[in-house]
C-alpha cells in the first residue's frame, strides 16, 4: 500500500534543546566528510568516520561488511606487508583492453582545436541571424534591431529582435484592457474538489484514562477542533491546522490530570482509495510520568483556629497533582477564610515547582489573611431607596457577631429581593477599631442605586367551571418608604370581575415579615351561586418567597365583608338573594421541607387554617372553618412520584346560615380533576352545588421529566358533605394526563381529565392551565 504521510514531533522543552544540538553535530560531520580527499576519489560516498583513518581502526561489523560488499562507503587500502590470498582475475586485462575500442584525435580535427570564447560565440550567432556585424567598441546604429537596447558602447552585439511589436511604445493605462479568465468549471465545482474527509485516531490514552476520575477521551471529543468539523474539511491544510490544534488540546487535558511531560505526535495518513481519501488524522501519546506533590507549603499568617487554612486545603502530599482539585481546594480556602472572620483575606498565586527526574512537584501557595473582623455598623450612599435604618432590618446579624460572609450574601440577596434598586451592592470595610479578643470591626457600606419603582405585571389562565381569567396590577413599590408599595390590581374572567387596591409593607420591622391591607369589590357568578361582595382585610404573614423558601411560614390577620348572594332556597324552592356580613380572624401555620416552591421533588408540607367567623344574616351565627392540607413527594432518578390529602370542615353553624361564598366544595383544577370547578357534594334540585360543611380529598401523581419537558400521570378522589365532618363515603374520581413546559420562574401546565364513572350531566374532559405544579 502506497503511503504518503505529514509528520510533526513533539516533544518537551529540553528534549527540543537536545535535538538541536545533536542537527548541529550531525551537520558539521558531514561538512568535514565533504571536503576530506579520501571522500572526494569515492565519487562523492558518504562515511559516517570523521576521518579515514578512524574508519580503518574501528572494528568491522557484519553491517559494515555487508555496506563495504555492496560499495557504498570507501574500502581502505590494506597494511603495508600484510599477507593477501591470491585471486584470479575473472577478466584479463588483455582481453578487456582489446574489447574497449581506439580513439584517435585525427579522426575529428575538431577535438583539437582551442574552444571559442563566449564573446565569440554571441557575435557569430548574432550575425547569423540577422546579418548584423557588430565589432566590439562600436556606436549603436539608430533603429538597428541588433542594438535596440540603446548601449553606448557594445562589448557583445544584442540578439536580434523579429517582432517589431516589443520595441512598439506600451499603450497608456487608461486604454489597457484586460480580458477576465474563463474557468472550465465554475468556482463551487473547484472548491468541492479540493474538500477532503478523514477519521480521527487517537493512541496511547488507554492507560492514563485508567488512573483518572474522569474520561480523557471524552473530554477531548468534546474540545477537539478534528470531532467538531465533523470528518470535514475543505482542504488538506485545513486538516492539518486542526490536527496541530488537537495535538496542543491532547497536552493540556494530560497537564490538567498531572501529565505535564507527554511526548504527542501527529501525522495524516492516506488511504489506497481512488480519490485518495479520506484522510486518517492519527495522534500518537506517550503521557509520560504522572507528576504527583512532594511538598505541600501555605505561606500565610496565623489564623483562628491555628489549622483553619489547612483543613480547608484538600490537597495531600502524594497524590497527582490534579488542576480542578488544586483549583477546588483554593477556591475553598478563599472561601472559608471570610466565613470564619477573615472579610479581607485573599488568596495569591500559586506556585508548583515540577522535578522531572522524580516526577514530583513542590506545591507553594502565598495567603493573605488580614485582621480578623466582627460585624460592626452599616453606611449607605448613592440614589437612596431608604436608609441606613432599614438596611440593618434586612441584616441577620447583629453588631459584635464574628465576620461571616454567608450572612453579607443573604443581605446582599434581600437587598436584590426588594426590587427597588437597579444596582446595589455590600462590602466590608475597615475600622482599626478594636472588637476584642484581637479583632476590629467591620463597617459595612451599603451603595444603592435606586431603579424604577413602577411595575405593571398580568397573568391570564383557564379552568373548566371557571373560564378564562384576566388579571392585572399597577405597583409602586416604595411609595410609603421603606417597601411601602401600593397595588392597583383588576380582574376580568367569564365568570369573574372586580377590582381593587392594596397596602403592602415588606418586611416590616423584622425581616420576611409582610403587612397587608386589603380594600376590594368582587362580582361572581358561578352555579353554586351568584354574589356581589365587597371586602376589608389585613394580614400579617411569614411566608417563603421565590428567594427564600421557610421552612416554618405562619399568617394571622383579620377580615370584615358585606356580600348579596343569590342562591338557592329550599324553603321557597327557588334561588333568592340574601345579604350577609361576616368578620372573620384567621390563623395559619406552615411546615415545608420540600426542595422548591413551584416545582417539588422531595420533602412533605403540611399546612392547618383555623378561621372564626361570625355571619350576620337571621341573626349572629358564629362558627369555625378549619381546614388541614399536606402534600409528599419522593423521586426515582427523573420521575417524582407525589401525594396530597386535604380535610375541611365548619363546626358550629347549619348550612343555610353560612353564606355560599363560605361553605366548602370540592372539584376543579386545585381540588379534584375531571369534575368542574365546585361541582362535587350536595346538590339542589336543579343539579346545581350548594356546597357543604366538610370534604376529604387525595391525589396522586406520576411526573416525569425530560430537559425543558415534563409529562405527568395522575389520579384524583374527592366529595364534599352537608354533615360537619368527612365521610368518606360516595368518592368521585378523576383520571388524566398533563404536560409540563419547565421555564425559569417555574412549570407552566396543562392539565386534561375525565370523570371516572360519568354521571349525567358531567363533562366528558375538563382542561386546566396554570404555572406551578397541581400541589
């Protein structure tokens, strides 16, 4: 098999050094072999002896018989007195020089006549051509083809010119026109033909891979300039230029994992094809030693603890001398350092000296510590959004407290949670006022640069029983500093309107604590009833944010509110309006130890509602609603199986002396798919729901995700009673499917579902679309 190949070497720093200055020894022997006379009556064959007489003493391999036999380098001549064998000539001289023929000068007189001189030569040429007799010395005659180079004074006589065109006068460069070239094929043709394709080989990786955490191959494929072209290039120089990038890849990902003295060469190899392709792009490694730490040195100062920097090195002598675990161990130096009282602590450059004789490296890393530091005061400057005061609510840490970074990020992320900056930022800075126990304290400086305080924000969403909802706000988030926003907030649904305005106070004297006050109208006309309702409430709640997910969330608050509702009589028989007015205090407490507010994976949440209320309608009604919600979730690698329950009840009040709007109902979206919204439990004659005094539910749900997708499988069971506890009894059941599209601020879903054991009267599918998860 033909082969036509293109080498590169590579190689280390000193062995490139030693190949020089071996090319150079190798290059002056062979000058001196050039000029030496023995070389010379050789006819020009090479010795690598740097003189005869050294070929002579050196002892004679079988080889140098063998190279002697064959003629390629010089026999010298035997000792002098030295015993030969006799050997019979295989020709005789008489018979050889009778076989060479006579030759006799007189046969050509010209063998003896002297050679011409060149100037001869030219002018006796010349002369033939054209006629032209010029004598050395002589004027050049005006328009004398033979002389046409304008010569004063001729030593040798021009060659005549035949074409009276090259002495013509060039045309000026405005009248010059050149004719464009006319290619037999156009340019994509051409191009296509000097493309070329190849495979990629590479060798020697095998053993290395064995010895690290990580896949070596799999890394350079995933770099390789040869694998991202795809087997393609559009010439051979292209491929070539990758495979030299490649190589140099090859040696950083082997100097990433402790290789730091690989040997790679590369070559593109030929195939026996017609076309002669593809190309064979191979890479042969030899990685060498695996330079491991035979030192290990932090120059810093004291610390508290003595050991602090230390156990916070991962790095053992020993082991290999790995980049990502030498990055990872100052990374958590750098780390530590600020959480454990040390705010202007650094980390410098390292140094690691490499022994290549015992493939070892001694491993140097400079720390500055700087003094050790406690929490003191807060400054802040800039566009204000509120003041020094406010930003030390937000802070979880009071004055005197031992410097710990993690707490600067959180005020630093409750600053960003309030919206009301475009840019903020917390540093610490230096006192030189002594804390004690030899620390100083730290001020920390708070620079705020406030942003737009105005936000509108919508939402839009549709549920079978509900129809389509519209919903939109107006904010001013800091009208009433600190975080006093007002909310402007409308609804327009089919089966839904109103209006209304908000006070809201974010953290409100204590951090995470929210304020809320409440003025709104709403109209809704749903088949449990139809009500016009007007309401006052305030709240004080403890909850988790997108930021900040609680582990322990609680609300306590109060609510007042007038509402016409017409629903139906059993007295009368019909549907009637009837007013109520009812005040309620409410309480709620929170458990939550899931991963993630919109989209759990694992963890439970458990929450309880308690509400006294008090309704005004035929007489005082006093009663309780209470209700009890949890929810579990526990994952199997990309599939999260979840479960909810919920159970309510009203203890104290008959039915018909509860408003409808108050009363407890099952079916919809958040409550049992596959029914419509409020559509299980009691109802009147009409089939219409009338609501009852206590429910039970359950779901459970199979979520499967795959990149930015989800789909899930789930099960749902609820009724609604007229009795004041759950019974238990006549469960209806819903069955169905959904999609899930993940984004940034959680789920969007889509929900479709249908009744088990349909009854008359209930929709075959019921959709539901949302953001966040069904619980």
């Amino acid at each position: 098999m033909s082969q036509q190949s293109f080498e590169h070497g590579h190689g280390s720093p000193w062995q490139l050094r030693n190949a020089r200055l071996a090319g150079a020894a190798t290059i002056a022997v062979t000058l001196a072999l050039l000029s030496s006379p023995a070389l010379a009556q050789q006819g020009g064959t090479t010795t690598t002896a740097t003189s005869q007489q050294e070929a002579v003493a050196a002892p004679t391999s079988q080889a140098s018989e063998d190279a002697i036999r064959a003629g390629t380098i010089p026999v010298p001549p035997p000792p002098p007195g030295a015993a030969l064998p006799q050997v019979d000539s295989i020709i005789p001289d008489a018979e050889f020089n009778s076989a060479i023929p006579s030759l006799d000068p007189s046969d050509d007189p010209a063998m003896n006549q002297p050679l011409e001189s060149i100037q001869s030569f030219e002018r006796r040429i010349a002369t033939q051509q054209s006629g032209a007799k010029p004598t050395e010395g002589q004027a050049p005659p005006a328009n004398d083809p033979a002389l046409a180079d304008g010569d004063a004074v001729e030593e040798v006589g021009d060659a005549p010119v035949a074409d009276a065109e090259l002495a013509a006068p060039l045309p000026p460069l405005d009248h010059f026109e050149v004719a464009p070239v006319q290619f037999a094929e156009d340019e994509e043709a051409a191009t296509r033909d000097l493309r070329v394709t190849y495979a990629v080989r590479l060798n020697g990786l095998d053993a290395a891979d064995k010895e690290t955490a990580v896949s070596l191959k799999s890394q350079f494929k995933g770099l390789s300039a040869l694998e991202k072209g795809d087997g393609k290039a559009d010439n051979v120089a292209m491929a070539s230029a990758r495979l030299t990038e490649d190589s140099e890849l090859v040696k950083t990902i082997l100097a990433s994992e402790g290789w730091y003295d690989p040997q790679v060469r590369t070559h593109l190899d030929r195939t026996d094809g017609p076309s002669g392709l593809p190309l064979n792009a191979v890479i042969d490694v030899q990685p060498g030693k695996r330079f491991t730490f035979s030192e290990i040195k932090v120059e810093a100062d004291p610390t508290v603890p003595p050991t602090l920097i230390a156990d916070n090195l991962a790095l053992k002598i020993g082991e290999p001398i790995v980049a990502e675990r030498v990055q990872g161990a100052e990374a958590q130096v750098a780390l530590a350092l600020p959480e454990n009282g040390y705010p202007f602590a650094a980390v410098g450059d390292r140094d690691i000296l490499l022994d290549q004789d015992t493939g070892s490296g001694a491993y140097t890393l400079p720390v500055t510590v700087g003094p050790r530091g406690k929490f003191g005061g807060f400054k802040t400057e800039g566009d204000l959004a509120f003041d020094v005061d406010h930003v030390e609510t937000l802070a979880r840490f009071k004055r005197g407290e031992l410097y710990d970074s993690r707490k600067v990020d959180d005020l630093r992320k409750a600053l960003v949670a309030t919206g009301l900056f475009s840019t903020v930022s917390a540093e610490p800075q230096r006192t030189n006022e002594p804390a004690g126990d030899g620390t100083e304290y730290v001020t920390m400086l708070v620079k705020q640069d406030a942003g737009p305080p105005r936000t509108i924000a919508g939402s839009a969403g549709y549920a079978a029983g509900q129809g389509f909802t519209v919903e939109g706000t107006w904010t001013h988030r800091n009208m009433f500093p600190p975080e006093g926003a007002l909310i402007v907030h409308g609804i327009a649904g089919t089966q839904e309107q109103g209006a209304g305005v908000t006070f809201r106070r974010a953290n409100a004297g204590q951090r995470d604590r929210t304020f809320e006050a409440v003025a709104e109208g709403l109209r809704s006309d749903y088949d449990a009833y139809n009500a016009i309702t007007g309401r006052l409430a305030a709240r004080v709640s403890y909850d988790s944010t997108q930021i900040w997910q609680k582990r322990l969330t609680y609300a306590y608050g109060v609510e007042l509110l007038g509402t016409a509702e017409r629903a139906f009589d059993f007295d009368a028989g019909e549907r009637r309006r009837r007013t109520y007015y009812v005040a309620s205090l409410n309480g709620q407490v929170g458990l939550d130890t899931s991963d993630d507010l919109l989209n759990p994976t694992k963890g439970f949440r458990v929450t309880a509602l308690v509400q006294p209320e008090g309704s005004l309608g035929n007489g005082f009604n006093p009663y309780i609603r209470a209700r009890l919600d949890g929810s579990a979730y526990y994952p199997f690698g990309d599939f999260v199986l979840a479960g909810r329950v919920r159970f309510g009840t009203i203890q104290g009040a008959a039915r018909d002396d509860i408003a409808p709007s108050r009363r407890l109902y099952s079916g919809g979206g958040g409550s049992v798919r596959g029914f419509g919204y409020q559509k299980l439990g009691p109802l009147d004659p009409n089939g219409d729901p009338i609501g009852g005094r206590s429910l039970n539910e359950g779901a459970i749900e199979g979520r499967y995700r795959f990149g930015n997708y989800g789909v899930v499988a789930f099960l749902d069971a609820g009724q609604s009673y007229e009795s004041t506890t759950p019974k238990f009894s006549d469960m209806r059941y819903g069955v169905g499917i959904g999609g899930r599209f993940y984004t940034n601020f959680g789920p969007l879903r889509v929900d479709v579902a249908t009744p088990l054991g349909r009854r008359k009267g209930e929709s075959r599918l019921n959709i539901y679309v949302s953001i966040g998860q069904a619980f």
